[in-house]
C-alpha cells in the first residue's frame, strides 16, 4: 500500500482563505493523497494567559500569548466549508483537525473519510472519547511530546470503545519546529508498531528530506509535512514548513524510496540476469581431458561466464569419469 502523504497547512494561511486555497492546491500540485487544516475557536482552546512556546516566541507578528496568536490565524466555520470544497474541486482528501469537542459535529457535515488526533489532545479523554464514535474513517493519532505510556493508554481507551484496530495508525512525531537532526529518534516508529500492534507513520517537522525517506524505509503508511507558500512570512509555522518546491521534492523523495524498498522478496532482479550470467562462474576443463579420465581438481576449474553447469556442482563431478575429450577452456558437459 502506497504511502499516504497528507500536506499540513496548519495555520500557514494566516487566516486567509485565498492564502489557504493557494495552498491547497500546491499540496495537489507536489503529488500529496491528502491536505489538511486546523479549525479552533481561540476563546474555547486557550486561556487568556497562556504563554507561547519557545519557538513560537521567535515568530514575527503573532502577538504576546497564544490566545492573540490564535485569534489572527483562525478561520471561520463558513471557511473551512469553502475550502472542502475546493479540495473536492482538485479531487485531494480534505483532512481538519479540531480542538473542541462540539466541533465534531462539523467534521460529521463535512464526511470527512480521515480524523486526525493531535498531539496537544492525546491525554484529552473527553476529546478521544467523541472521536471514538467515527467508526466510519480512519483514525490518526499523532503523539509528540509523548511518553510511550500516554500512547498506550489513549490507543488502549479507543479500542476499548468500539474502535478497530485496522481504523487506527499511529504517528511518531516530535514537536519541535524545526525538529532537530538528533532529536527525530526515528526508530521510535519500530517502538510504537511493536508496543501497538498497530500501522504507523510519522509527523514530519524536520528540514529536507531524510526523515521522510527513513520513515518509509521503517515501515511508515502515513506521513505528515507542514507546507507554506514562503518560509519567511509572518507567523509560528512557517520556518518548519515546505515552500512548494521542496515539498514538491520531499514528495518525490518519498515515492522514489518506495519503490526502492521493493516488495521484500530476495530473488534475482530481471537487471541483473545478463551481469548473473558473465559474473558467475561454471565448469570448464583445465587441462587436456580423455574419455575414461577421471575428473578432479587437477584438470578441472571454475571460471566465468556462468552459462554453463554451475560451479556449486563441482563437488558432483569430482570423480566421474569423463565421457568425451576436452581441451582446455573447453565448457564440461555432463552426459
């Protein structure tokens, strides 16, 4: 099964819908399955003295706390329907992430085919319990800033309600923007699949474009990556994010290390049978050969091209009696 590459917009709109349909239709441009927004009502999600993360502080023109930060990000509800619909329009999966549990109810208008549990909600049992009620799309549960104990706990509180594991992926993440070379800690995708028992992928807040291509290579059926027009607009997410061009590259880079990992099967490529054929060694005479003479290490060898009785056979034809005259160079025969 193909990967599943999902376009993050975020809040890289800055809460335009213009801003947000140019975006949508650079994440179908790059070859992406799907794209996805965040719908939040700033009174509901914050407190009016919640502080900015560490990375958000380092942003330009968000304001002083995150409720002012929110406030001048946001879209309407009105908004994400228009912008459904242009999705629908370029035939690309729409995917909207929520903050509230009432806004659950748009996504059920909006028949969404996949819900995304975000990080900041994994311990949110109230959340993860109205999300255990879509029985109908998959669901993604994303886990920054997680221990390993968190996750099992909220996959552990799904299943228990009704949940099946086919419906569930989980993805590895780390929540630093831009995350860091030595804090990616890939092989955590191993850890989740063999703690879980369930698919994986992986939440891509890094630059360039190794951690998607190892996801891939660890096993990943759904991968996530922040796109923005400009990585140098005002706002909190766009230093961590693609510009068109590299995530058109990071698309590319991930379809080819795909088709590089095969299907697992260790057999001869078709590529590779004519180099099989001359890097292969078969059975030739060494020295003069006579009818009735016995075969043996003396007077045979084993030199390239394989196209004859292989070389593995050699201990077969050692002490056989030769039926016919070789000279040498001469390929063996048997008869």
């Amino acid at each position: 099964m193909p990967v599943k590459i999902i376009g993050e917009i975020g809040v890289n709109h800055n809460g335009s819908v213009a801003l947000a349909k140019q975006l949508i239709e650079t994440v179908k441009a790059a070859g992406a399955d799907a794209v996805k927004l965040q719908y939040f009502d700033p009174a509901k999600m914050v407190t009016k003295s919640a502080p900015l993360a560490e990375y958000q502080k380092k942003a330009k023109g968000i304001g002083d706390s995150q409720l002012e930060m929110l406030e001048a990000l946001k879209l309407e509800r009105d908004d994400i329907f228009e912008l459904k619909a242009h999705a629908d329009t370029l035939d690309i999966e729409f995917v909207c992430s929520v903050f509230d549990v009432a806004d659950f109810e748009m996504l059920d208008e909006l028949q969404v085919s996949t819900y995304k549990i975000p990080s900041g909600e994994l311990n949110n049992f109230q959340y993860l319990d109205r999300m255990s009620r879509n029985k109908t799309g998959s669901v993604i549960v994303s886990t920054g800033m997680a221990w390993l104990s968190e996750v099992l706990r909220a996959v552990e509180f799904l299943k228990g309600k009704g949940l099946p594991e086919s419906q569930l992926t989980v993805l590895h993440c780390t929540s630093q923007y831009p995350a860091d070379l030595d804090a990616l800690n890939m092989k955590a995708m191993t850890t989740l699949r063999q703690a879980t028992g369930l698919a994986v992928g992986y939440s891509d807040h890094s630059d360039g474009c190794l951690a998607g291509v190892l996801s891939v290579a660890l096993g990943g059926q759904v991968l996530e990556r922040h796109v923005t027009l400009d990585r140098s607009m005002e706002g909190p997410d766009h230093k961590a994010s693609d510009d068109p061009q590299s995530f058109r590259a990071y698309c590319e880079a991930v379809r080819e290390a795909e088709v590089a990992m095969g299907d697992g099967a260790k057999v001869p490529m078709a590529t590779e049978m004519d180099t099989r054929e001359v890097a292969r060694k078969s059975i030739f005479a060494r020295t003069q050969i006579s009818p009735g003479d016995v075969l043996s290490r003396d007077n045979l060898v084993c030199m390239r091209p394989g196209t004859g009785i292989p070389a593995e056979l050699f201990g077969v034809l050692e002490g056989r009696l030769s039926s016919r005259r070789y000279s040498p160079g001469d390929p063996i025969e048997i008869g």
